[in-house]
C-alpha cells in the first residue's frame, strides 16, 4: 500500500484530483491511500500516518523548502505537483509522479 499525501491551501480543488488518482490507481491495481489535506493540517497528519510522497499543489509549492526540512530524516520525499497535471485535473500523470519519488527515495 503506497500513502500518497497532498497538501494544498484549502483541500477543495486537490480532492478533485484525489479521486482521479485513485481512479487510476484501481485501473493500475495499485495499492494506495491517497488524500489531501490543508497546509495547516500537514504536520498532523504526518504524525498519523505513514506517508511514503509528499505532493504540494500548486498554490503552496513556495512551502517545499519548510517541508524538506521538517521531513528531513524521515526518508519522505517531496515535491510539487506539476502545474500542467494539476491544471488539467490529470491524475494518472500526478500518480505516475508520486510513485515514480517512491520508487527513487
């Protein structure tokens, strides 16, 4: 099972692209718990959850730099969402992204 966290500002337009990545993750038959969550709620959730990826949407991407230290150590990767993917709602390509820094951590 992979654990896929996204954290954007609010949570609204990210759960979007929750369920198309999860949609194709089911068509992939991979495992995977994949949720979004406000940048408030990031630090608690990390503290609940094993995550595996990291991904910050567009909107909080200046935030990567905060995270990498916080996630130092923790063999956490992470990264932003590609603006392009986001925009388009695109979450095969996001979930390739997101799996493709679980495979390289």
């Amino acid at each position: 099972m992979k654990t896929i966290m996204l954290v954007c500002s609010a949570g609204m337009s990210t759960s979007l692209l929750v369920s198309k990545m999860q949609k194709a993750a089911e068509a992939k038959n991979i495992a995977a718990d994949i949720f979004a969550v406000s940048a408030s709620e990031a630090d608690g959730m990390l503290n609940k959850k094993n995550v595996d990826v990291l991904l910050l949407g567009p909107q909080v991407r200046y935030m990567k730099p905060q995270f990498e230290k916080k996630l130092q150590g923790m063999n956490i990767p992470v990264d932003s969402i590609n603006m392009q993917y986001y925009g388009m709602m695109n979450g095969e390509k996001v979930l390739e992204e997101a799996l493709k820094l679980i495979d390289n951590k």
